[in-house]
C-alpha cells in the first residue's frame, strides 16, 4: 500500500490511489473485440426540456401524470411522459414519435436550441470508439452513412449497410430539482430520447450477429452488443420477431467468443426476454436507471427504489440485492453462461463477478472511476479540491436475510476498491467515484455511459485459464 501521507484530504488520497495503486498486465487484455449496433444516429438534438416544451406549446397539465408512453401519437402524449419522469425520479428514457409530422415539427422547434455534445452516433458506435481511445482495435457492424465512417478512429473497421438517410435524435434534458408546474420535483437531473419511427432497418440486429458468429470464431474474441433497447422504434408487431431473432442468433455462438451486452434505457419492451437474454451473455454492463426493470423481469426486490429520494447508505445494498438475486435465479439455469454485471452510477461504481471467471476487475473499476470523473469535468488531470466523495464511510452491503446479513463495509481512500465474497460463489467489488460540482446536471451526458463501461472492459479480462 501506497504511503499517502504527504497527501491531505480524502478526495486526493482517493485520486492518487486510483491513478497508482493497480496495474495491469497488458498481455491479459482483449486487443480486439466486435461491436454489434443497430440504426445510425446521425446528429443528437440536446435541448433544455422545460424550454423546448413551452417553445412546442406544450404546457403543464394540472393533474400528476401516471404514465409514460412508448410509442408517442401527440403532443400530450410527451407531456404526460416528461411529467411522469420527472415526478418519479427517473433519470433517463426512449420513446418513438410515430406520428411523422409531428416528429419534423419538434424537429424544426429543436434544432435553433441545440446544444454541443462530445458524443454522436448509436450506442455501439459511442462504444467502439471509446475502446478505440485504449487501443482496442473494433469491428462495427452497424447501418451508417459514409460521411460518418469515414470520421471515425482508424482503427475501426466498420461492416454492414451504408445508408443515405439522416436520423436525427432529440434528447430532452432537464436539471435537478427541475420546475414545471404542479409536478412534484425529484433532485435528479435527466434525458428523455426521442426518435422517429423507424422501418426494416432494425431487422439488421439478427443480420449482424450472424456475421459476427462467421468473423469472429477465433478462441479468446470478445463480442460487444448494444442498441438493443431500440428495438422500441419498431413496430409492436416487429418487436417481437427481432428479440426472438437475437435470443436464436445468441444461442448459435461458439464457446470461444465472449459476449458483452451493453443496456440501454428504456428497456420495458425487453421485460420478458431479459432472463434469456442474459442467461446467453457472459457479461452485461447497466446503470442505475435500468435497475427497475431488471429487478421487475427478474421479480427481484426493491422494485420502487429508484426514486431520487433513495439515500446513498441504502443505495449500494440494493444494488447488491437485486444483483444477487439476478445471479441466484440464472443459478437454476445450468446453461446460463453470464459471470458478471458491471454496475455504474453517479457515485460508485459495482462489480459482481461468478467464479472468478473474469480477472482483475481492480484495475477495471479503478479506469472506470477515473473515467467517468475525467469525462464529467472534460480535463483529463481531475483536480481533488473540486470534487467531492459521495459515498459513506461506512454502510451495509446485504439486507436479505441468509445472505451476509450485517456485512458492513468500510470506505478505504488508500485502497479504494473494497471486495467481499458470498458462499465462494459471488465476488462483489465497489469503488467510489469522484463527483465534481455540478456533475450531475454536466450536459456532457451522452457517450458517458459507454465510455465508462469500455474503460472498465478494456482494463479487465476473462480468465481463459481457469
């Protein structure tokens, strides 16, 4: 362990530990991996939400709203949508505007409020070209436009159909504590994704991964999926046909290839499919906003925890909670091939890993912690004194019963990532994450995600030897 003393303040004993105290044995890593993506964004639209929706007429009504809407046919329908959002705290969804005229109208209302973002593209391009910046070489099959391959980093290789038509993205984004009405206010900030409707164009995530299968039979590849939440700009009817059609690709992979499966917000339409979906992957990365269906599709526990109100000592055990439980009901599937989750949030940062099949995830968390608070502030030295701590120093880490009930763990700025084992099956690892002042309503929101699960991924490796 490091002598820290010289340095004052937890916040810089944190920092310093984190750029110093793991290393990581190059050897180990995946130095290539294909990224399989669905339809091409080609410019996202950030707007102010409260701002764009009175500029589109949209007023607040005088009833709390109690749904959200997937599928978006009217201007009331993103009211009551935003609405429930935000008075439930949650922090980020996707919905299709079917309705074209609609859609080119916010569009239009849109595009003159546009704010800068570092990141464009889909879910899978964002990730390609984070593991690009660490040296990993990506081929990424995904439907985009010649203009937008040739902007990518050299070393990605793209594959699939070269599309003429531009899709625009609109992202509504609100602050904490947001005011709009008689809406009960939550201290989250968030982004709400629309998108138009799109056609065939999605059948292409059963065509990718078939390709995939035939370019990447070679022992020790790694494959990354995501886009699979916008499955939710197809059709109801067609929605079902391309998760039956993953599921089956899925299930043809060879044994060699290791599968990362990158969520998304909005993931409701892939409720029933999640247990197969990931009893067919070996790692899956998420977010505290995808909690809530997860544990919903697993009938897991806290399924109303995600409300901004949730406090942070509370926050880490039911993470652990609902991602034992995840673990515990693909224990009874012997053919589940997923052996870690790789958890994000503001604050900290989770990795529950099964047999020890995947290795040095103390160097993954301790990259990704460091990323996500370099990306937030846009510097690449973090300075301590601007940021803070956000967890406990001490707090539990299991509530259920027969399950290390009254195991409390103990915040160590020298050797930040804590870890803890549970019946010599499930090994659990948590590191804080630095938070600057005003990060969490940073408008540099779009590309974090990806860009913290790719520097996690990039820094860990599977233990082909075990």
């Amino acid at each position: 362990m490091i002598d820290l003393n010289c340095w004052t303040g937890k916040e810089s004993k944190l920092l310093y530990s984190l750029r110093n105290v793991y290393s990581f044995p190059l050897d180990a890593k995946f130095t290539t991996a294909t990224v399989y993506g669905g339809v091409e964004i080609d410019n996202h639209v950030v707007v102010d939400a409260v701002k764009f929706l009175k500029k589109s007429s949209i007023r607040a009504s005088e009833v709390e709203s109690h749904k959200k809407y997937f599928d978006i046919q009217s201007k009331e329908n993103l009211r009551d949508t935003f609405e429930f959002l935000v008075s439930h705290g949650i922090t980020c969804s996707h919905a299709v505007v079917r309705n074209p005229q609609l859609y080119n109208e916010l569009l239009a209302i849109a595009k003159p409020m546009q704010q800068d973002v570092p990141f464009a593209g889909s879910q899978a391009t964002r990730y390609a070209t984070a593991l690009s910046f660490m040296g990993i070489r990506s081929s990424l099959f995904t439907s985009m436009k010649r203009k937008s391959r040739h902007a990518l980093p050299s070393n990605i290789s793209v594959y699939g159909k070269e599309v003429t038509t531009h899709v625009d993205s609109i992202v509504l984004q609100w602050p904490a504590n947001v005011e709009w009405g008689e809406t009960a206010s939550q201290t989250k900030p968030g982004i709400l994704h629309l998108t138009p409707s799109f056609g065939q164009e999605m059948s292409l995530v059963s065509n990718i991964i078939t390709k995939s299968i035939t370019s990447q039979e070679k022992e020790q590849a790694l494959l990354v999926i995501g886009d699979l939440h916008s499955i939710v700009a197809l059709e109801s009817e067609n929605r079902e046909l391309a998760i039956r059609e993953v599921i089956q690709n899925l299930e043809k992979l060879p044994k060699g290839l290791k599968v990362h499966l990158e969520l998304g917000s909005g993931l409701e339409p892939l409720m029933l499919h999640m247990p197969k979906l990931f009893s067919l992957v070996h790692s899956i990365g998420t977010h505290e906003r995808d909690l809530d269906e997860i544990t919903r599709a697993f009938k897991g526990p806290h399924t109303d925890l995600w409300h901004a109100s949730v406090p942070l000592s509370k926050g880490v055990v039911w993470v652990v909670d609902i991602l034992r439980h995840v673990f515990k009901q693909l224990a009874n599937k012997k053919s589940s091939r997923l052996s870690r989750v790789f958890f994000q949030s503001p604050s900290f940062h989770l990795v529950v890993n099964r047999r020890k099949e995947w290795i040095f995830s103390e160097s993954g968390l301790a990259a990704s912690s460091l990323m996500q608070t370099k990306f937030l502030c846009n510097c690449e030295e973090p300075h301590a004194d601007s940021h803070d701590i956000r967890v406990p120093d001490y707090f539990p880490v299991a509530t259920i019963p027969k399950s290390n009930q009254g195991h409390i763990l103990s915040l160590d700025v020298r050797d930040p990532v804590a870890m803890w084992m549970e019946d010599n099956d499930l090994s659990y690892y948590f590191v804080p994450v630095l938070v600057g002042e005003g990060a969490l309503s940073s408008d540099r929101i779009i590309g974090l995600r990806e860009s913290v699960s790719a520097a996690f991924l990039a820094n860990s490796a599977y233990n082909f030897t075990n």
